[in-house]
C-alpha cells in the first residue's frame, strides 16, 4: 500500500519532533555497511572464483544475514496482534478540582498520544477478525512523563486476581499439544477453564456479543477496566473509571462476516485505520470519566476493587473531558508499533491507583515482560518508548545502553556530584503515593464483595435488544458447538442458566443438549484448598440497575448515524448507467463515504453514455464483507449482472448481512434470494430507484446507511 504521508500534522508535536532525532531515510543516498562502509555491490557474494565456494572474508555478506537472522523478537505473550498510530489529546476544561495532572489542566495543550490497538489471544500475523477482546493502550507523552491508560474495548475483565491470569491465557491459547485453534477460542481448553471460573461470566457475556467483532478499531469504546484514583492538589482522591467513546459510534459486523472477512483480508482493521488516516479522516474519540468520591466507596451492590463489575451509567455518569485524535501512522511499524512498551504503572501526579487484585498484578507484569520482549531494562531508551519529560537518575548500563551518562557519580546520596539529580518536592512536581490508610492481616484470601458473579452478567443481557440477545446465543452455540467434552458444555449450561433461562434454554436447542435440571452448584473452582468453600459459593446481590441502555450497541447513545468512511461497492458492467454513478457517488462522498466500482474485469469498462469508467475492483478480489452496503447503477447493467454468479453472490451475502441494497430497477434482484421483499423495500434496507422518484433515492440510500443494519431480516431463533 502506498504511503502518501498526506496526512502528516505539519505542526509537529514534541514528541514527533524528539522521534525525528532516530529517523532515517536513504533517499538519494549511498547504501553503506552498518560501519558506513560504501557498498559496490550487493548483489553477489565473494567467492572464489565465478563459481566456487563462497569466502569466510565477506564481511559484508556476514553483516546482511547475521542482521537479519536476528531481526524477531518474542511477540507479546497477549495482545501480539496489534496497529497503531500517533496523534493528541486535548482537555476540553481544567480538571483540577479533581487531579493535578497538568495534561488534564489546560485546554489549548495538545499532549503527543501513540495509541496501539489489539487483540489479544492471536499470534502477531493472526487474523483481525477473530471473537476476542481488544485491547485499546494509550501513552500519552506529558510533560511530567509518560502516562500510560492500558485498558481494552470492554469494560471488565474475566478473573478478579492476577494469579489466574496466566491459567486463562494459556487456557484460551492455541492447545499445547497441537498449537489449534488459532486466534479463537471456540474450543475446550478455554471453555474448560470459563465453566469452572464463575467469575468469569460477566465478561463472558461482553465476549459473545458483537463488541468482540468491531466494524472499525475507529468505531469501538475503550475502557480502563479498574477502577483508579484522581487526586488534586490538596491530595484528595477521587475514585475514577476512564472511558472512551468514538465520535464515529460504536459499531460491529456479525460473526458470518467476519469469519469470512478473515479469509478475505485478515489486515481488515488495520488497513482500515493506516488508510483512514492516509485518507485524513482522522479517528477521534472523547475521554469520559466517572467519577466517585471517596466517601462513596462502599455505597454500591458490587465492590469498585472488582474489575468483573462495571459501575452503571444510571449510578453515575459519564462525563467527558477532552479528546483524542490520531492524525500521523507510523513511519516503521517495527520501530514504533512493535517496540512501543505500555504499562499500567506509568502514572503522573494527579492519578493512581486502587487496591483491586488484578491491577496490583499488572504493575508487576508489564516491566518484566518487556524484559524478555524488548531484551533488557533499557526498553525506555527506544525512540517511542522515551519520555519528553527531563530524564535523569542512577540507573546504569545494561544491553544496548544509548544514554552517555556523563561524570563519576550514580548513586544517591552523594556529595561528589553536589547532591545531582535532586529529589523533587511535592509542589516541585514530585510524585507521592496517595496514602492510604491501611491496617490489615496478611492473607491469601478474597474478599466476599467480590462473591456475586452473575447479577451484572444478567444485566449485561436484559440490556439487549432482541437482536443483540439472539446473537449472543447464536455465538454460544457456535463456541460451545465446537467443544468435543460434552460435560464441558453441559457445566456451561448450568452457568448461563443463573444468568438467564432463556439464554441457557436457547443455547442447548442448538447445541441438542438439556440445560441440567440441577446443574453443579457453581463454585468458584480457583479457589485454594484451604479455602472455606461455602465463602466463595456465588451469590446474587439484587442490583438497583435493572437494565442499563449504555451496555446495549444499538441502543446505546454513542450509535452514531454518520455514514462518513463508510464503504459502498457499485457493482457494475458494459453499458452501466454514468449519470446514476455520478450521482451516487457524489451524494455519498457529500456525507464521507467512499465509493468503488467492482466490475467483471479492471481497467475500464464502457458506460452508456459512451464513456470509459475505471474499475477499482474485480469481482475475483472485492467482496460483499469488505463493504458496508451495496449499489447497483441501471442501464445495460442489468442483464449482465442478473446473469453474474459472483454479483448474484454478493448481493446475496450483504443481503445475508443485514446491509442497504440499492438498485435502479428492480429487475436486477430477480435472481437473488431478495425479490421476495421489495414489496416492502424501505423497511427492509432495499432501495430501489424505480419506486422512489430520482431526487429522494440518493438521499433515501443514504438514510437507509445510516440505520447501518436491517436486523428485521434476520431469522428468530
Ligand atoms: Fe494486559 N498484558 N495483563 N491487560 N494488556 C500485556 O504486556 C497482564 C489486562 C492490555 O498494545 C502484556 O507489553 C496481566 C487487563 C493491553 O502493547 C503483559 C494481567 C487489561 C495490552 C500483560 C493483564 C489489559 C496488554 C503483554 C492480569 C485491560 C497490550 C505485552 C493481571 C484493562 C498493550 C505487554 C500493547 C499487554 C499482562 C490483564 C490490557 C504480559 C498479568 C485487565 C491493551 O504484561
């Protein structure tokens, strides 16, 4: 793909200007040795003579293929699939009555941000596609240091404490013995590990929604799952969860889709973004923040250390602060994407963090593997990774060290170099934990608010629409469909059954299974042996939120109905209609979309008017999956395409895909599964020119892309 760089922001921020000083480019250059050595040829090795041995001599030979033998690096043990991108954050007013962190403070700054997102079960070159949570980090480069938001596209997490964590990673990893399934994780390890874990099931839920399968890394929420502090100059805390909610709306593709948009074009997501970018449609989402204070923190049905609970919107609401833009790709997706190294424990004064288990585990966690990732402790020398902020300290040496520190002194404290770095004081900017009282037993235990896992599990799913619910059965038939143990499935059963009835009556129909009269009593199985049993049984808290409209995709209030960035394939042959095309296509680039010509073949194909038309796209590569909706331009069109196995196809498929349809005459639907609804064409998503007079069509089409999906096609369950 080509990299135009039209969208490099030309005012470059601190941290792209601090990033120019490891940049390097060979335009109009001699090609050198990593010595500097100029090369006069890098095409044949040294030999001795045209065809014998190669030489032990050839030093340059030796550097090209030692470098490259060792060009990988460990892929991240989760989240090795990722993209990313640079861009700013801006405060939209001062948030000082709640922290001091001075990136929150003024609204005319811009702090440098490089967002990377991911999924997280998958190897690095696995599928964007696949069910699965994505992670959504954020490092923003502040002028008190780097201060890193490490949270994903859903807001809880499946266990309550970090000693589990790598049971449930390696549970839902390829299998060790055969290393299958890939990027899923519709198969028995996981599901093994889920139904003996009730406390997993919240986030279960989450899981088998849509929210699991984005449109667009551009059209998902972010959410920093625990629950931290704010703390403001007169050191009170602030309880605080992080939010982030894309100005494009949160929206998914079904599981059909993107099973087969895996096949099609596993970089979906990420070319998405780079051309998003490229294009100038920069993604843009708002941070909110909830907010809680300190005297209310036993005041709820669920415990705020929980991280498999959310705190409902109806409690307390979302307020947004600032907002994030991301304008600039990556020069090197090695360099930066790869290289960059988050951390929940990268913090500025201002914020902090809580008591909850998983968080604490976390602060170990990121350090250490960055260790074995990035190959030594000086990960924070690597151009994305370094700080804007002065750096200074005693840490010395180790591999790949780039700091020249200069003078006889690293140690504190020392009177030889006059006392040099100083420690700051609190109003010097100096960062102090919030302290808070502690007095407690040293014990391996849990604490009992943390009992009840299945009451937000339940509200999760009444919050639903219909759809929304049947497609949540429809992924637990498929997950659970896949499993070999039918005890596993059997176990499953009975833990959606305390989530809901019906969701578990449902799923068994497909599965041709019964939902256990008495399924096992669920008992949190992570437990240790020592442990009383009856302490961890579940319990249900009755919840004062009964359903909450937030959790919900299609009722939720950041579903946006712009169709900007959308993408709309015309399918077109000889003889196809020129005016219809041009005025498609300029209604729709009007509201940002994008149009394409798919045709039998590329080059040109000739229009009715007589014109050559451009074709971006073969039927052999494009793809109804690859589009948000469909138009079908009349003239000679027609007959050709009626005739076309892969059109008919297409427009089968996005028909199956709930997506608009558009077409000038309705008889180019008569070989597709559709003719049977253009009666009722508008509610149905399908609009036909013919039956609209010409002025409304456009505008129809678009209204009609901009309700996204028409869920009235699917079948009930
Ligand atoms: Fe992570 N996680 N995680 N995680 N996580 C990593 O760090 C870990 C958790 C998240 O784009 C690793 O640098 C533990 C929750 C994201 O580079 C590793 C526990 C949340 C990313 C790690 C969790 C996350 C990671 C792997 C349980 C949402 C990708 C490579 C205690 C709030 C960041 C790396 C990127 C990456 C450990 C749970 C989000 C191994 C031990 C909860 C977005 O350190």
């Amino acid at each position: 793909m080509k990299n135009t760089k039209k969208n490099v922001d030309d005012s470059e921020n601190q941290k792209q200007q601090d990033l120019k000083l490891n940049k390097s480019d060979g335009t109009n250059q001699f090609m050198t040795t990593d010595q500097g050595l100029k090369i006069n040829d890098d095409t044949n090795s040294l030999k001795a003579g045209e065809r014998g041995p190669s030489l032990l001599e050839d030093f340059i030979l030796r550097e090209k293929i030692t470098h490259f033998d060792h060009e990988r690096i460990p892929e991240r043990i989760v989240h090795a699939r990722g993209s990313a991108a640079h861009g700013y954050f801006q405060v939209y007013e001062s948030m000082e009555k709640y922290t001091k962190a001075e990136f929150l403070q003024d609204p005319s700054l811009k702090t440098p941000v490089f967002a990377r997102f991911s999924t997280v079960a998958g190897s690095r070159g696995s599928t964007d596609l696949a069910r699965d949570i994505r992670g959504f980090a954020v490092k923003f480069y502040t002028e008190q240091g780097n201060y890193d938001l490490v949270g994903n596209n859903v807001p809880v997490f499946f266990i309550q404490d970090a000693i589990k964590f790598p049971d449930l990673i390696h549970a839902v990893k390829p299998e060790p013995n055969n290393e299958m399934p890939q990027a899923a994780s519709a198969h028995d390890t996981f599901w093994d590990f889920i139904s003996l874990m009730p406390e997993t099931m919240h986030t279960i839920m989450w899981v088998m929604s849509d929210r699991a399968i984005p449109r667009s890394l551009r059209m998902m929420e972010g959410f920093g799952v625990h629950t931290f502090r704010f703390i403001n100059a007169k050191n009170e805390s602030h309880f605080v969860k992080f939010h982030w909610k894309p100005k494009l709306g949160t929206h998914a593709v079904v599981w059909d889709e993107a099973q087969r948009i895996s096949g099609k074009n596993s970089d979906f997501h990420r070319q998405d973004l780079w051309e998003a970018i490229e294009n100038g449609n920069y993604p843009e989402w708002e941070l909110g923040v909830q907010i809680i204070p300190e005297a209310d923190e036993h005041k709820f049905e669920f415990d705020l250390l929980d991280p498999t609970k959310i705190v409902p919107e109806e409690l307390v609401p979302v307020t947004l602060i600032g907002k994030m833009v991301l304008n600039r790709n990556p020069d090197n997706f090695f360099a930066e994407t790869e290289q960059v190294a988050f951390h929940p424990g990268h913090i500025v004064p201002g914020i902090d963090f809580t008591n909850d288990p998983l968080l604490q585990g976390r602060l170990f966690s990121y350090t250490d593997t960055q260790l074995s990732r990035l190959g030594s402790p000086n990960f924070h020398e690597i151009p994305i990774n370094r700080t804007i902020a002065p750096m200074f300290n005693n840490q010395r040496d180790g591999h790949m060290r780039q700091e020249i520190n200069v003078g006889r002194v690293s140690y504190h404290p020392n009177s030889l170099g006059g006392g040099c770095p100083f420690q700051a004081k609190i109003d010097e900017g100096g960062f102090t934990s919030f302290n808070e009282r502690i007095d407690a037993h040293k014990v391996r235990d849990r604490s009992e608010s943390f009992s009840d896992h299945f009451s937000q599990a339940t509200l999760f799913f009444n919050s639903q629409t219909q759809v929304e619910k049947n497609h949540i059965i429809k992924a637990l038939r498929f997950e659970l469909g896949k499993l070999e143990t039918i005890a596993i499935k059997t176990r499953m059963l009975g833990l959606l059954s305390q989530i809901d009835e019906t969701l578990a009556d449902k799923v068994a129909q497909g599965l041709g299974l019964k939902v256990p009269s008495s399924p096992e009593k669920p008992i949190n199985h992570g437990v240790g042996a020592n442990a009383d049993k009856q302490k961890y049984e579940p319990k249900k808290v009755t919840q004062s939120v009964k359903s909450s409209d937030a959790l919900s995709m299609i009722k939720n209030k950041t579903l946006s109905k712009t169709i900007a960035t959308r993408q709309v394939a015309f399918l077109c042959s000889e003889g196809v209609h020129q005016a219809s095309i041009n005025a498609m296509k300029t209604a729709l680039e009007k509201a940002g979309a994008t149009a394409k010509i798919i045709a039998p073949h590329l080059g040109t194909i000739k229009t009715s008017e007589g014109n050559e038309l451009a074709v971006d796209q073969s039927f052999l590569i494009a793809a109804s999956v690859l589009f948000d909706a469909v138009y079908i331009p009349g003239g000679k069109n027609a007959g050709f395409l009626n005739s076309n196995v892969e059109a008919i196809e297409f427009i089968n498929e996005a028909y199956k895909h709930c997506k608009v349809i558009g077409a000038d005459e309705i008889e180019i639907l008569g070989k597709t599964h559709i003719d049977d609804k253009v009666d009722k064409n508008e509610e149905y998503g399908i609009i036909i020119n013919s039956k609209t007079n010409d002025k409304n069509f456009t505008k129809e089409f678009i209204d009609a892309m901009g309700n996204h999906r028409f869920w009235n096609r699917e079948t009930e369950l």
